[in-house]
C-alpha cells in the first residue's frame, strides 16, 4: 500500500517510517525542513518538503504520491505547544483531507488523543463524546468526511525520545519535584506500542480506538513509581484532582478486541530502564 506520512520527523513518525516499510508498504513522509528529507530516506521511505499550512504545495506532493492512504501524525507537541498543535488539528487538518480528496483518497488515519473525552464514570469507551468545542473534536470531525477514517486516540506516550524520557519535559520536572501526585487518572501507552497499533490499525475496520495500555491509574499510584524508575525524588502528594483534560482513563478493550496486544501491558512494567531508553 502506499502511504502518505504527514509528519515523518516526530516522535512517533520517525518510527512509523521504518515499521511501516518493513510491514510492506511504501512510505511518502512529510517534513517542514529540507534537512530531515535525508534522515527519511535513511529510515526507508521518500522524504517530500511541505508545510501543512501550504495547501497548494501539499495538494501537489499527495497528488505526485497517490497515495492509498494518507495518515495524519503532525502535531507540535515537542515544546508543549499547544496553540500551534490546536491550529495543525483546526487548519492543518482541513488542508489535509482537502488534498487527499483532490487525490481521490478515502481512507485516513488520524492521531487523537484519549484524554479529551467528556466527564463521566469509569473508563471512557470509543463510543463516547469528545469534549465538544476542542480542536481534537474539530479534527476528528474533518476526518470523518472521508469515507474511511480512523481514529486512533493514544494515551500519553511513554518510552524513548518522549517527555517520559531521560531530558524530556515531564523527566525534569519529576527529578525537580515540581510535579504532585494527584488523583488525576492517566492512560498511558508506550511508544513501541502506538506505533505497532499504528501499523496494525491499516487493517482494522474504520471508526475510533483508544490506544492505551491495560491499567488506567491515578498520578498517586503511577507517578512514585516512575520518579522511583528514574531515580528522583519521592513526589510530594495532593487531594487535588485536574478533572479534564486527563481526569478520565480510557478502555483499550475495542483496539483488543481488533487483535492488538501491547508489550508493555501496564506502565508497572514499562518504567523501567529498558522501557524508557533505546
């Protein structure tokens, strides 16, 4: 199949490239920075210059890829920039599926994410509201003016070149002491795992899934045991809770349920040396 890459440089891009090729597919990967187009083609696929924000020039490079498929990885999340993220999934979205369907391409897969769903009990399922009004919200609506979309809303990745990791954002902060356990519920996923139920999401049925590892739990459960796993200090503790984003876990049982088995089934298991590092 061919795959169109919006986003081949990030975190999670950088690794699909080469997991998408060895899995048989050829990859076109998208990069705002001419220097990257190199590190792509070292990775297996074709490197291609665009700014999501250039609809001309991104109408023309999925046309020359005609794609079978286009998948939406952009995000500008690296330095916590959440305007700019907000604007990739409100506009940037939009320039997308518009070049797709010029293309005459049907199918996208959209990274989301699975701590915007709306207050409620217990663990949120795919069937459930995101909070309307979001920019997550807006851009899976976008996605779903094509006729074949799927969704994959990932818990907050964990792993190798993520905040998670030695010099990542949140890393610091822990090693600082200046980030409380609190009762707030997270879902995480290890890295490795996003990108394998990436892959494997090519052939599922189209429609939304939360990619989250096994166990949901509160910052007063998982957060001593990572500072533990890196080697900070004991965090301080707090009855405060954040309500949303990031108050509610959320269920892996459909992206199971479609044949998805993540490693590092709990972040019991994966914060740990080999699971944070190369």
């Amino acid at each position: 199949m061919r795959i169109f890459l919006a986003g081949g440089t990030g975190v999670i891009g950088r690794r699909l490239v080469p997991a998408l090729v060895t899995a048989g597919h050829e990859v076109v990967a998208t990069t705002r920075q001419v220097g990257n187009l190199d590190r792509i083609e070292r990775l297996g696929g074709r490197g291609v210059a665009v700014d999501v924000f250039d609809p001309p020039r991104l109408d023309e490079a999925v046309a020359e890829a005609a794609p079978d498929l286009v998948m939406h990885q952009l995000s500008d999340l690296r330095l916590f920039d959440t305007e700019a993220t907000a604007r990739i999934r409100r506009e940037g979205t939009a320039h997308l599926i518009t070049a797709a369907r010029r293309s005459g391409v049907s199918r996208i897969v959209v990274q989301s994410i699975a701590w915007a769903y709306q207050d409620g009990d217990g663990l949120a399922d795919e069937d459930e509201p995101v909070e309307a009004g979001s920019a997550v919200a807006a851009m899976e609506d976008l996605a779903r003016t094509l006729a074949r979309p799927t969704i994959l809303r990932y818990g907050w990745w964990y792993g190798p070149d993520t905040w998670y990791a030695e010099g990542g954002r949140i890393a610091d902060a822990v090693a600082e002491g200046l980030l409380p356990a609190t009762r707030t519920i997270n879902s995480f996923v290890h890295i490795d795992d996003a990108v394998a139920a990436t892959v494997a999401a090519i052939d599922w049925p189209a429609g939304a899934y939360n990619i989250v590892d096994d166990e949901p739990a509160p910052a007063t459960e998982w957060l001593p045991s990572y500072a533990a796993a890196i080697g900070a200090p004991p965090p301080t503790s707090t009855t405060w809770s954040s309500g949303r984003p990031g108050g509610r876990g959320a269920s892996n049982a459909k992206a199971r349920a479609a044949g998805w088995v993540p490693t590092y089934t709990t972040w019991r298991s994966g914060f740990c040396v080999d699971g944070l590092r190369d």
